[in-house]
C-alpha cells in the first residue's frame, strides 16, 4: 500500500453516494519539494482503482483527465488546495489534509493516510464507518480517549470478507466498522488477535462519521512488498 517512492503519501478516497463504498482513486504524495498525483489502476493490488470508481459514477477531476499520468507540481495541485481555507492553504497544506482529510460538503473526496506494507508493524488511525447505523450514539456517553476496543472479523459479511466490526472491549455496544480501505491490510492481524485498538479522539459534536477516531497498532509475522510500475509524467 506504501512504497519506497512514496514515503510521504496520501490515498485519495471517493465515497460511492449511492452505495456509501469508500474506493481508493488515486495516491498524492510530496517528494523533493513536488507534489505528485497518479491514479491508482485496475491491475494494481489496492481496495479499488479509478477505472472502478468511473463505472460507479465518478468523474475525473478535469485536470487530471489522463488516466495514464503521474501528474507533478510545485504547489499543491488546486482541486486539493482549494479543499482547506484560506490560513490552511499558506500553512503546509499537505499536513493539514493528513490531519483533516480534506472533507467537504459538496463532495465525497476524502485523503487518508495509507498502511506500510513493508513493516512489520502496522500502525493507523481512522475514523469508524457506519457509526450512524449501529449503536455508537448509545454508547457515546461511556466512550472516553484511551478506551481500548475489540475488533472482530465479520465472517459472514457476503459483501466484504475483509470486513472488521468495531466494538466495545465487553463487545455490550456494536459501534462500526474499520474503514474498508484499511480492512484488508490489517484483518490477519485481527483474527490473530495480534493488535492494539483505542480511542484517540472523542468529538461529540461533530458528524457521525468524524465522532471517534480509532489508533490501531499490530505486528504482522512477514511483511509485504508492493511493486509499481513507473508512469511518464505531466508538471501542472
């Protein structure tokens, strides 16, 4: 999910309105002081690509209509500047959508941080999917920073065998699910019970999506090595 070139590196996400699917579209990253954006594509071994997303409905972002391209720039491209406001925009962009995500009412883009594949150990934090749907704001008020959570491999999920519900540590309060960008990469490690789970952030304020967010830590046995072929380039 992560390779050497790309130490640095975002997945661009859009979220299928219809079926509410996260798909990986593409990768921005920053590397010598260029920022950088290909897409990701059907022969590669990520949760989604950009010729699926187009069959789902979604429509290139106009200037980075060629597919084929590793797009560079040296500012940060503006379809993804323009997601931040304006003191955000002049004070390291990049980092800022790390920290976001980048979200916005208008569309289903977000960025999230992508999972090493060649450590050993595999740490991400995320956000808990579907917490609208389960039981997330019953348990709210007895949820705190620092609360470790039980993860849970959904066996019989007919949609996603990667899928991983999300529970409380006495399992009394189903709260979501690990985003299925992440799921793949880390349910070995779940059903080892090779893993760490807690809250690091509690916003009770904010929209379901953003309410809790989750710091995940696990030690795989023997890592994975992507490869990626190189693509010629176009400077914005």
């Amino acid at each position: 999910m992560v390779d050497d070139k790309y130490q640095n590196e975002l997945l661009v996400v859009w979220k299928d309105p219809v079926t509410r699917n996260r798909i990986v579209i593409g990768r921005l990253w920053k590397q010598d002081d260029l920022y950088h954006f290909e897409y990701v594509r059907d022969d590669e071994d990520e949760r989604g690509s950009i010729e699926y997303a187009i069959k789902m409905g979604y429509k290139p972002i106009k200037i980075f209509e060629d597919l084929d391209q590793e797009y560079t720039s040296e500012e940060l491209f503006a379809p993804f500047l323009n997601r931040l406001n304006g003191k955000d925009r002049s004070n390291n962009p990049f980092e800022v959508l790390k920290r976001t995500g980048g979200r916005l009412t208008t569309d289903t883009l977000e960025f999230m941080e992508p999972i090493d594949e060649e450590k050993l150990c595999r740490t991400v934090s995320f956000n808990i999917a579907g917490w609208r749907h389960y039981d997330g704001d019953e348990a709210l008020e007895e949820l705190e920073s620092g609360q470790e959570l039980h993860l849970e491999i959904e066996a019989d999920n007919i949609y996603d065998m990667h899928a991983i519900e999300i529970w409380t540590k006495d399992k009394k309060y189903k709260l979501g699910y690990v985003p299925a960008v992440y799921s793949r990469y880390i349910d070995k490690l779940v059903e080892d019970n090779k893993y760490t789970a807690q809250i690091s952030q509690i916003d009770r304020k904010a929209d379901p999506y953003n309410i809790v967010k989750v710091d995940f830590t696990g030690k795989m046995v023997k890592p994975k090595v992507a490869k990626k072929d190189l693509r010629s380039q176009i400077t914005i």
